[in-house]
C-alpha cells in the first residue's frame, strides 16, 4: 500500500510540474503579443532616425519623468524641433506632431505602444521606429476613441514651466 502511495504522490508531482510550467508558459505568451522590447535598450528591427535632443527637450523629458503620473492622461506629449521634424519627414515621408516617451537610458525595457513613439537610448539621443509612425489623424483618433485619453496639462508647458520640483496644472 505505501508504495502505491508514494507513486501516486510521484505522480501528482510530476502532473504540478506540468500543469506549473503550462500555466507559467500561457499566462507569458500575452507579455510577447503586444509592443516591442528593447535590445540592448534600442529598436531591434526596422529603420529608425536618430536625432540628438535639445537642451529644452532634455529638460521637458525631466518634467514628463517627474509630473505626468495620471494613466488617464494622454502620454503623446513630446514634441520635434522644427529641424527633427525635417529630418524625420526626409527619412520617413512625414513627421507626426507628437510621441509617445519611452527611455531605455532610463530603465525601459520596451515600448507598449505602438503609434508614435521615441526612445532616448542615451543621455543626448533618441530614436524614432519608422514602422511605428502614424499620420496625425489616425494617432489622434486611437489615443481619444480607442484609448480614451484625456488632454494632459504636460502638453502645453513651456521652457519657463519647467521648474524644480513642481508640476504644471
């Protein structure tokens, strides 16, 4: 009797095992359907532009970083200088208004959104996935219809909002 027990116990065992590792195995497989992770902290696949930020956008990123903790609010907030813009327009065909703000250089370990977006990879770069770029419209009805953001305060500051250790409202 007891050798029948512990084989059945064995048995139970090795069905945990199994039903563990399938479990561990689906409830992963949804982390891999959507977005994009980083190797190396960089796009892995695709033609990307590499512009170098500016003093005010280096700045901006520290207010978004420090102020923008509401999810209800829309994250397309970072802007191309008008020569970025010209740039990514010659490269892709058109430049989008606005992007989303991942930063590798920061800790990202990918992106979950796949419209517009920028990765800063470094403390003076970032880079632009041309294979996620949307034209204006289709983004801006996504981010309000799909998505339901609302407008963030964020969007609307400027070099003199930026201060130490407040937020604009």
């Amino acid at each position: 009797m007891s050798l029948r027990f512990s084989e059945s116990k064995g048995k139970a065992k090795a069905d945990m095992r199994a039903c563990f590792l399938l479990f561990l195995f689906l409830s992963s497989v949804p982390a891999f359907a959507d977005g994009w992770t980083f190797i190396n902290g960089r796009f892995p696949d695709g033609k990307v532009t590499v512009l170098k930020l500016t003093k005010s956008q280096k700045a901006f990123l520290g207010l978004v970083r420090r102020c923008h903790t509401d999810n209800r609010k829309t994250p397309f907030l970072f802007r191309l200088s008008r020569e970025q813009s010209t740039v990514l327009k010659h490269e892709a065909g058109f430049s989008p208004d606005r992007f989303a703000i991942f930063e590798s250089y920061r800790g990202d370990t990918g992106v979950d959104i796949e419209i517009n977006v920028i990765n800063r990879f470094s403390e003076s770069e970032f880079e632009i996935p041309h294979q996620l770029l949307t034209r204006n419209d289709k983004a801006h009805d996504w981010e309000v219809n799909t998505m339901g953001w609302l407008p963030n305060p964020l969007s609307k500051a400027t070099p003199s909002d930026i201060k130490p250790g407040s937020c604009p409202r």
